[in-house]
C-alpha cells in the first residue's frame, strides 16, 4: 500500500468512528435535552394548574374540563404527593395513528384534598425537529470530513509530486549511461536534502562504474599481448627436442592455462565493447542461416559426444540485429548447450517470428535462475567454462531489444530468445 493511501485510509477509518459514534451520541443528547425543555414546561403546567385549582372548592375542582383536552385532574386516593414522567405511545385522532407522548402525573394536595392531574403533551414534533438536527449534522459532517479528504489527498499529491518525480527517476537511471540524474528542487526541505544526496550518491556510483571500466578494459588490452606471446613461446618450446614426458605435460597444461586466460580476456573485451555499445550498425540477418551455419561449425563436437541435434527453423525469418554480435549470441547458446549436455543426449532448436528456443539434456534438475546468467558463475566442473558466456548473452539480448530466459521443463534446460 503506498504511503498517501495508508494516510488517507487512516482518516477515512478515524472518520467512520467518529460519524458512527458521534451521530448517535448526539441524538441521544439532543434528545435528552429536549425532554427535559418538555419536562420543565410540563411542571410549570402544573404549578399554574395547582395554583388556579386552589381557588376552587372541591366540587368545582372534580368538574374542570381542559380546552386541549391533553390535561385532566380527579379525586386520588393517595395522600402523599408526587411527580411522575412518562413517554407512551397514544393514539392521535387528528393524525389517525400512535404518536410519542410525554406524560406528567402528579398527586398534589388542594385546599386539603388529594387529586391526580395528568398533562400530556405530543413529542410529535420535538422527535420531528431533533431528527431534522441530527440529520443536517449528518449530512455536516459528511461534507466536512469528504472535503477534509479531499483536500488532503490534493494536498498530499502536490507536496509529494517532487518525490515521485524523484523516485521514476531513479527507476529510469542507468548508471552506464553518461546522463546525469538532474533532479528538480523542492520547496520541501526533506525533499531537496533526499535530492541532493541522491545526486551525490549517484555522482560516485558513476565515477565507480567508469574507473571499474576503464581499469577492466586497460587490463584486457594489456594482457592480450603478453598472453599472445605467452602462447605462442608454449607452443614454441613443445616443438623443442629432446623433451620429456615429465616437460611435455607441464608445458600441456601451461598452454592449457593460457588459452583459457586468452578466452577469458577476449570475453572481457567483448563485453566492455558490448557495455560501451560499439556495435551500433544492425542489418537484417536471416535467422535459419545463422544456426544452420553454426551447427555444422559444431557438427564435429555433437558427433563426439554423439548428441542427436534438431533444428526447426523458418529460413525466412528475418531480424534486425547486428551480425556479429547475434552470432556470438547463436556461438554462445549452441556451444553451451554442448559443452554441458550428456553423451548420447540430445538438442533442439526451435524458432518463429517471435522467439528461439534452444533445448538440451544436461544435469537432471534446474539450473539457480538468479545466478545462471551472472558472471564467472559455473555449476559445471568443466575446465574449457569460464563462465561468461551467458552473461555475454544476456548483454547481446539487452542491447538487441531482447529477452533471455531460462526454464526446466520434461527433463530439458531451455533458454528462449524472445523477440520483440
């Protein structure tokens, strides 16, 4: 959930309490206080009817009939006085149906005598009118917390807007690209100190990244000489006579060592050059060509290990990639689906316009999908692996607009090319 939405969520929560707690608490005590407005003109009711009634003898007091016909007193039977309020539902002749009714019946003493008066007095209009309030309140506070809401969520919007301008930048930087992060000031503190950070931060991890390359690529090209004449002298002292069988494998395995530091540091090289984009130029290569050239490259070693090699492919599906580098990527994929298969295995090729799949037996289980395709990672005891052949790869597919995936599928290791 992200941060805006938690905040708003956390006030729309706080919101709904207080509107289903308040709103009833406040009608129970508007209610409360209009009943007792009613209860206290009902007792003033009565000290006025009491105070007429004692200028009055018994008989005429016994005989008074109220206009309203809502009050009415008669002879009680009980000599002590007191006050009692009720609300009851009576029947309404006027309006034809039950209505609340507040009732006060008191027991007072008149020129001596006990008698019951009983005033009434319709809650029709007082239940009417506290309602009509605590709707209008309802409907208040409804306004009141939408538009708080609102304007908070605008609110919120605006002032994180440099954050999140901030942050598709920083989704969008590519440290081996040479543009720098160019972040907008903030009239926010907080915003413009994060800003100002990442701009320092990503301004060293530049500097980092370009002294790494240019270290990597002066070392590949330093080495490539010495390692030429390395081999070369090898090569020279096993032509030497008298040599013996004690010299020969040392000077094998010596050779061994530098061909595969020559391997290893053309590897390099390639991949600054694919890292620094030096293959701009892309003509369309005919897919079907390219494998079928490669895989009689590789006849000799499917014969070997006698793997059985199928290819499917429509010679007429063009791409627009660089020739070189696609064919490294067809040398790569094919030699790695060699080099680890089992004797007797087998590999197949499929392709259509939209990806190239290529399929070996190997090793029966799956290969680690996070690190296959990271550099100088093996899971292969094989000496002729260094283990950048994938990462090369992947880096032709990311330059080429591709994607390369791994699975493990019915006892297969399946690297698909997929074209967009």
């Amino acid at each position: 959930m992200k941060l805006l939405q938690k905040t708003i969520s956390q006030y729309l929560l706080y919101s709904m309490f207080i509107l289903l707690v308040g709103i009833p608490l406040f009608y129970v005590v508007i209610e409360n206080i209009v009943r007792d407005n009613v209860d206290e003109e009902l007792l003033k009711d009565k000290k006025a009817i009491a105070q007429k009634a004692s200028s009055f003898v018994a008989e005429e007091i016994a005989g008074i009939r109220f206009i309203d016909e809502n009050s009415s007193i008669r002879s009680s039977g009980f000599t002590q006085p007191f006050d009692s309020l009720l609300t009851k539902e009576m029947y309404d002749s006027s309006e034809h149906e039950n209505i609340p009714a507040r009732i006060l019946r008191s027991n007072m003493l008149v020129n001596g005598k006990p008698y019951l008066l009983e005033i009434r007095t319709s809650l029709l209009e007082t239940d009417d009118l506290v309602k009509s309030i605590v709707k209008v309140l309802a409907l208040l506070l409804l306004l009141l917390l939408g538009g708080l809401l609102l304007i908070n969520r605008n609110l919120s919007i605006r002032i994180w807007k440099p954050f999140y301008a901030t942050l598709e930048k920083l989704r969008l930087y590519q440290v081996e690209k040479p543009a720098i992060l160019g972040l907008s000031g903030s009239s926010v503190e907080e915003f413009s100190d994060l800003n100002s950070t990442l701009e320092l931060l990503t301004t060293r991890a530049r500097q980092a990244y370009e002294s790494q390359k240019e270290f990597t690529e002066n070392a590949a090209h330093e080495l490539q000489t010495p390692l030429a004449i390395l081999q070369g002298k090898l090569e020279l002292l096993m032509q030497t006579t008298p040599l013996t069988a004690e010299q020969a494998g040392l000077i094998d395995e010596l050779s061994d060592a530098s061909s595969r530091m020559l391997r290893l540091n053309k590897s390099l090289i390639l991949l600054s050059k694919i890292e620094n984009k030096q293959f701009p130029e892309t003509e369309n290569v005919n897919l079907g060509e390219v494998v079928s050239h490669f895989a009689a490259m590789f006849a000799g070693q499917v014969s070997q290990k006698q793997l059985v090699l199928s290819v499917s492919i429509n010679e007429m599906i063009m791409l627009p990639v660089n020739r070189d580098l696609f064919e490294i990527l067809i040398s790569n994929l094919l030699g790695n689906a060699i080099r680890h298969n089992i004797p007797g295995g087998s590999i197949n090729i499929i392709a259509d316009t939209h990806e190239l799949s290529i399929r070996n037996t190997g090793r029966f289980s799956s290969l680690d999908k996070e690190k296959v395709f990271a550099r100088f990672y093996k899971e292969s005891s094989d000496s002729n692996s260094i283990g950048l052949g994938l990462e090369i790869a992947r880096k032709i597919c990311n330059i080429s607009g591709y994607a390369l995936n791994y699975e493990y599928r019915g006892g297969e290791h399946c690297f698909e090319v997929r074209f967009y």
